[in-house]
C-alpha cells in the first residue's frame, strides 16, 4: 500500500494524478479535515501533526494486513465497524507521500528519520520540472501564505539551479474558490488576474501551482496565460516522482490488479464525499472517520516531540 495525507481535501489531487499513472496500486489517504488549514500553523505543530499522520498510516496498514490474513475471499469495503472487509493489499506501507505543500516545507526531514519507508514530498519533484522547462530562468510560484513564506521553493530552486531568479507570491483566496466549485466563475478570473498584475517581471515563463488544490484551476489559468507560460503541477509531477521510485525498486503492483483507495478523515465523512468528488473526478467509495488522538502512542521515534 501507498500512504497518502494532507491537512484536508487537496492531497486528492495527487491522489487522482497517482491513480491515473499507478491503477493497480492500493492508496490509504488521510485527509487532518479537523484541523485544516496547516497554513497558518506554527512549524513545531505542524510537524507534530505529520507525525501523528505517518503513526496512523502504518497502524492502518498493520490492521489492514492483520484483517486481510483472516479472509478467505476479498469483498469490497465496508464502512460499517461490524462488517469489514477489504481489498486484496500487500499488507505494509511501500512508501508515505506528504500530498501537502506545508508539510513538505517544513516537516520532511523529520518524517524521513521516523519513517522505515521512503517519504517522498511535493516541492522537489515540482521544482525539478520547473528547472526543465524554463527558458527565461525566471520562475513564479503560487501558494498558500504558509508555503511562500517558509521559502520552501525558492531554497530548493536555488539549491537545484542557483541560476534561476525566483519569485514567491501567496494566493489566499484561491482555496475558498476551488472548495466552492468556482473553476470556472468570473470571480475566479478575476482574482486569478490579479494575482498575475503582482508578478513584476514580464520575461518569467514558468508558474509553480505550489498547492495541491491549484491544479483544479489549470484550465481558467490556461485561458489568461500565454502558450508560451509553462504550468508545473505539483501534484502531477509528485505522482511521476512515485511511479519513478516504485519502477527503479521493483516495488510496482501486478500490472492485472485493481488498486483500490481507502480515504480517512478527521472530521466529518459525509462533507468530505461533497467536496472529495470535484478533486478526485469521482465519488470516493470508502470513507471513514478517525481520531487522531488515539494513535499518538504510535508516533515512530518515540514521544510525541
């Protein structure tokens, strides 16, 4: 199985990017809906919140296998605690993807000791295609306030290919459009145009969509771009950084099997489905509510620190 989280709805994104390149692969999501935004969390919580999600991942895992060794068939997912069932699963994390632009800024090195499996994040693979792509060496990045302000992009730019001149602009109300529906609306036009007036220089040709939900928006972004404005989509390309890391270690699933996608969330499932279906193209069929709290003693390292 493949670990997927995100403070909320927008890992979906990656999700749906994954499942398209990888079919036959398990996915576990959590999505920390009770505590969306991360944006505007401090960063010892928000790596406190990561960890708490990389604990539950491998629990999940671990029960899954446990409950899997029990059956004599594979029956589809029951949401019901009297009558679970689930999909044939190799039983055990392959890998963990932080599907989360804050998280990944702040929170990777820390889950990389704690983890026994690789945990790949969304910056770097975003990056790295941004660095291919551009030819003025001059790359814009959108994201939450949380992201631009860690600096998270223009560090790994500058570490990737020191060259490029970069430029950070936050876009706080482009998440309360894509989680109303508003793809394609004159208000998101509106807004997605000034945000672009804020990008000083006239010879940038590369727009890093540096939060999971953007992608969402490519369409009404591609409308008011020139043909010659690159759009890097970080949860495409994250999705292309696991295909690679599963290929190169042999760990790909058989190529006739049929992945399945087992969502968890903290807060309410039945808001969750609502939203969930614009980012994934389809109603997600399994999802659960959990407590976060009650896997803290899981917390990989040992502590809660």
């Amino acid at each position: 199985m493949i670990g997927v989280f995100d403070s909320g709805v927008g890992g979906l994104t990656v999700v749906r990017a994954m499942r398209e390149l990888l079919p036959s692969e398990t996915i576990l999501y959590l999505g920390d809906t009770a505590r969306v935004p991360y944006g505007n969390k401090s960063p010892e919580t928000v790596r406190r919140y990561a960890r708490e999600a990389l604990a539950f991942l491998q629990a999940a895992a671990h029960e899954l296998m446990l409950r899997a060794r029990k059956l004599e068939a594979w029956q589809p997912l029951h949401t019901k605690p009297d009558s679970p069932a689930f999909p044939s699963v190799e039983g055990r994390l392959k890998l963990v993807v932080v599907a989360c632009n804050t998280v990944s800024a702040v929170a990777l090195p820390d889950l990389r000791v704690r983890s026994e499996v690789p945990v790949v994040g969304v910056i770097r693979p975003a990056v790295k295609r941004a660095v291919q792509v551009t030819r003025s060496q001059e790359v814009a990045i959108w994201g939450t306030e949380g992201t631009i302000r860690s600096l998270a992009y223009q560090q790994v730019l500058a570490e990737v290919a020191p060259q490029i001149r970069s430029l950070g602009l936050p876009c706080p109300l482009l998440v309360p459009l894509v989680e109303e529906g508003w793809l394609q609306h004159p208000v998101t036009d509106s807004v997605l145009q000034i945000y672009l007036s804020q990008l000083p220089s006239s010879t940038w040709d590369t727009l890093i969509l540096g939060c999971t939900h953007y992608p969402l928006l490519r369409p009404a972004l591609s409308a008011l771009l020139p043909s010659s404005c690159a759009l890097v989509d970080s949860s495409q390309t994250t999705a292309e950084e696991v295909l690679t890391l599963l290929q190169k270690r042999g760990w790909l699933a058989p190529t006739h099997a049929k992945g399945d996608l087992l969502c968890f969330v903290t807060d309410s499932a039945a808001r969750f489905r609502r939203v969930a279906a614009q980012f994934l193209g389809e109603e997600p069929q399994s999802v659960d509510q959990i407590e976060m709290t009650a896997f803290q003693h899981l917390i990989p390292g040992g502590g809660l620190r």
